[in-house]
DNA sequence: TTCATATTTGGCAATTTAGCCAAGCAGATG
DNA sequence: CATCTGCTTGGCTAAATTGCCAAATATGAA
C-alpha cells in the first residue's frame, strides 16, 4: 500500500551542477560595493588603491572583495611595481547591468503605480 | 601641521543607491535553486507545485525562494483556485545567462591552460 | 461543515558573509 | 641595510542567509 503524504515530503534532489556554477558568480557580484568596482573596471583596468578610494572603505575590506570577483573569475590582476591592477575578464559584464537597470524600472514603474 | 596616516584610514563613504538597488536584484539571484526557478519561469508561468518538483526542495524553502525573487521585483504572481502561479516580471532576464556564461567559459579556459 | 490540496509564515539552529583591526609581505627607494 | 608604500591575510564579532519543521491560511470538493 501507498502511504499518503500531506505534503510532498521534500525529497532532496541536487541542484544541478550548471546552475550552480552560475550561482557562484551571481553571487559575487550581489554586493554594492562589488558593483560598483566592476563598474568602475569596465571602463578600463585600474589599481586597489583607485578602487579603495572610490569605494571609501577599508583597504583590507576592498582587497576580500576583489578577492571574491577574482576567486569567481570576474576579475584578473597583475602586479606592475608596487601596484597591483585589476580588469574584467569578460567585457560582457559592461551590459550586465542594462538587464538589471530592466528589473529597477519596472519595480519603480510598479511602485509608482501602487500611489 | 597634518599627521601621516599609514594607510588611508578608510574614510567611509556610503555606496551610491544606484549600486545598492542593483546589489539587491543581483543578490536575489545568487543562489543555484532561484537560477533554476527563473531559468524554467523565463520558459513561461507555471504553478509553485511545478517549482517544487524542478527544485527538489520542501515546499516551505520553494515559497520562501520565490518570496525573495519577488521582493526584489524579478517575478510577480497571481493565484488561480487553488494554485499561485509565478511568471518573469522582464523578460531581459532570458539574456542575462548568457554573460553568466560568457564569466564561465571564460574561467573554464583558464582552467584548461592551468593544467 | 469537514476534509484535502496548495501555499505561506513563524521559529529556530547551522552556516556564511561583512567589515574592522593588526600583522605580514613584496617591491621601491634612500 | 632600514623604511615606505601598496596590498593581502588572519582573526574576530555582528549580522544575514539557508533550510527544515510545524502551524496557519485559503480555496475547492464532498
């Protein structure tokens, strides 16, 4: 006989692998700070200490969160003196943002809508 | 007389809301199983049951998924009897995974040349 | 009304993440 | 060599996130 369950009881299948290989580097970029460097790198290659002055945070806070675009394959750096310099290893990441500029407007358009 | 700091003591200035608009929408999409939810939403609407079954998760967990995807503007739902159904609130979303992509073949590359 | 189905919500423990300070390290410069 | 600059790492605490269970809610059917 079948037993009957209220509700199905959840059975645990793993997620496959390809969304979680993109989940990975979603969730890089799922910071503002993050955000705003890789803005700030798809108009060119710059050095932490630009990007530390851009982001206004520690220099130890900025560094882990290069650290985790690069660790998600975002960024690449090179060691140029004492500087190091980081970039986009994808230039696709420049209209990454239109999609998410999509999203903003039409919440705001719903937003306005709910007055 | 002005005292040398070491290092820039972190003046901290706030991120723009721009970024931090955004950090939310990207945010809501790092995480494997709400990939895999909009990935089969942006194939057209289908009920939470149908989302439970994809995701292999507990009913509970699907629910609260979608909740953070549609707090964050990304889907919008309707109940029809007994069912909720959920849809893509823009349909840009389709193209966003083909940066994710672009990031990921990328780093599988670079992989590659590492061996 | 009573029951079943579909979904959401509250609560909670385990894990992860963020940001700060201090310390470490490598390259340049005196 | 000693020292400075630019950056990374370790350690820590506070806060956020995840996922499960149990309970609540809403709709439809008997």
């Amino acid at each position: 006989m079948k037993t009957k369950a209220k509700t199905l009881p959840a059975k645990p299948v793993p997620v496959p692998a390809r969304y979680r290989a993109r989940a990975e580097i979603v969730k890089a970029l799922g910071h503002p700070t993050r955000l705003m460097m890789v803005d700030r790198l798809a108009a060119g290659e710059c050095c932490v200490c630009e990007l530390q002055k851009l982001a206004g945070a520690d220099m130890s806070t900025v560094s882990k969160h290069l650290a985790v675009l690069k660790r998600a394959g975002i960024l690449e750096n090179e060691k140029r003196g004492l500087k190091v310099f980081y970039r986009l290893s994808c230039p696709c990441l420049t209209d990454f943002f239109g999609c998410i500029e999509g999203v903003l407007r039409k919440r705001a358009g719903r937003l306005a809508a709910e007055l």
